[in-house]
C-alpha cells in the first residue's frame, strides 16, 4: 500500500531563512507521480508541482525548488528566502499508476515564516 | 472565471439529520472527489468518480453518499451513520482520472455536527 510521510508537523522560520520540508513515500509500483500542495489559511489548496516517478531531475520555479531522490524514496521541497506569505500548510501527496488519480496524502507540515 | 465552487463555507446541522455539501466545476473536468480533512491532519479521499453516473468508494466511504449526475456537479450527503461528522470538506476535480493528472481544490465546506 502506498503512504506518505511527513515528519515535520510544524517548522517556524523567520523571514529571508530557507527551509526544506521533507517528504518520505511507499510505494511498490515502478510508476507513480508526486505532487506537492499549499493550504494557505483559506483552507483551499493550491497545486505547486507534479514529478513522475521517471523523472529525477530536480526543478527550480522562483524561490521555489524539489529534490526528488528515488534512492532515498524522498521528494523534498525548499524555499529560499521564505516570506510571510510562504505561512502555510504544505502536503505531499502520491499516486500510483495503478489507483486511478487515487492520492494519498502525507500529514503536512506547517510552516511559519516570522517577520 | 473557471473554477470549483462549494457551498456553503460554514454549515452547521443536530445530531441525527442528514446534510449535503455541493460541489460544482465549471472546467469540463471528467474526474471528482471528495476528501475530508481533520485538524492537524492530511485529506483522506471519501469518495471520487471518474465520470458521468459512475462512482467509486474511497478509504472512509462509510456513512457517506454521492451522486454524478452531471458532469459539472458531485454532491455529498453526510449521512446519519457518520459517527464522527465534525470536519473540513474538500471537492476536487481534474482533467481525467489517471494518475499524472493533477487535482484542482475547491474552498471547502466545514461542518459542524452539534
């Protein structure tokens, strides 16, 4: 069966530190896709990217990027120079080639950016 | 403007009374789901379709109901078997049902069993 593990329930920065959060995946399927979502405090979440489990290359988009490691099963997002406006909940989720668009969500991780 | 849109964003019922939190989708979208979210926790997926009067169980179908009537809308009725109602409700939708197709959110509906 397919999980997703957040370990960091709750990470408070201040202002123009980076920050990763961490997001460790099972799954027995060759295929999959990863994704990443914000909850801001609205509650309606925003999709911020997608990976397939074939491609391994790390991607960059503003302040932005992903460390996808299959070696290690883990899809890491950093922030570079966090804002306020990074204050969120952010969720990894995955889904098999096999389930359909069935995702299963990781715990999320709350972050905090202080001014 | 395209998007998903639920309704309402505060809905307060007895113990007892059924309710039914509506989704609708203007984006042509073939695929809907349904999750509910608990404080401090992720979304569990309670029920999706992947198109028009067909729709599947989720992990946590039990004392919920659907329909797909349409295409553009994908209510769901929180039944009295629910035990725990108490939670934050999040519609989704995307292109198609496979597995790279990301899912769009709606604002949510939170309700509250009193």
């Amino acid at each position: 069966a397919q999980k997703v593990t957040q370990a960091q329930t709750e990470i408070s920065v201040v202002e123009k530190e980076d920050v990763t959060l961490d997001c460790v995946y099972e799954t027995r399927d060759t295929t999959y896709y990863l994704f990443w979502y914000k909850q801001p405090p609205s509650g309606e979440l925003v999709f911020l990217i997608r990976r397939n489990s074939f491609d391994e290359q790390n991607e960059i988009s503003g302040r932005y990027s992903w460390n996808f490691q299959k070696s290690t099963s883990s899809f890491n997002f950093t922030i570079t120079a966090s804002q306020v406006v990074d204050s969120a909940v952010y969720f990894c989720a995955l889904t098999e080639n096999n389930a359909g668009n069935m995702l299963t969500f990781g715990g999320g991780t709350r972050l905090m950016v202080k001014p | 403007d395209g998007g998903i849109t639920q309704s309402p964003k505060y809905l307060f019922r007895k113990e007892g009374q059924n309710v039914t939190l509506s989704c609708e989708q203007n984006l042509n979208h073939d695929a809907m789901y349904w999750y509910r979210q608990d404080p401090g926790q992720g979304l569990r997926l309670i029920y999706y379709s992947q198109i028009v009067n067909d729709f599947q169980k989720g992990d946590i179908a039990e004392g919920y109901s659907v329909s797909r009537e349409k295409k553009e809308s994908f209510p769901l009725t929180v039944t009295s078997a629910q035990k725990n109602p108490t939670a934050f409700y999040l519609c989704a939708s995307s292109v198609g049902a496979g597995g790279w197709n990301e899912q769009f959110f709606g604002p949510g509906t939170r309700l509250t069993v009193l």
